[in-house]
C-alpha cells in the first residue's frame, strides 16, 4: 500500500528499478492507496454492509491471485 509516510517512497527514490518491478507486476498498474483503502473499511463498517457477518477483503491491486477462504 502506497502511503507517504509508508516505505513505498524511500524505496522508489533509492531503488527505482525495483520499485518499477514491483508496480508492473500489479494488475491495476499502481499501488493501492490509503484512500483506496479506507474507502474499504468504510464501506465494511458501514450501514449499506448491515447484512455481512464476516470476510476477507483484499485491497492491493491485484497482486492476489488466489482466492481467499
């Protein structure tokens, strides 16, 4: 997840290759967001998600391949 105060930054200006690497890898093309991720939880904790008991929910671009149980 790509946060401003999170190592994604430092590992793109030290390393960029690397850093490419990893973003071409993901499906969306980017990282995902803080925002993208609070916009999750918000919805999960949310009355339009009253009837959902239980779950995983994966926020990360993509880079799933698997389905979650």
């Amino acid at each position: 997840m790509w946060t401003e105060d999170g190592p994604w930054p430092q590992i793109k200006e030290a390393a960029p290759d690397f850093f490419n690497s990893i973003v071409a890898q993901l499906p969306l093309g980017e990282m995902t967001s803080g925002e993208d991720m609070a916009r999750a939880i918000v919805f999960v904790a949310s009355p339009a998600c009253k009837t959902m008991t239980g779950a995983n929910v994966v926020v990360d671009s993509g880079m799933t391949k698997r389905v979650q149980f």
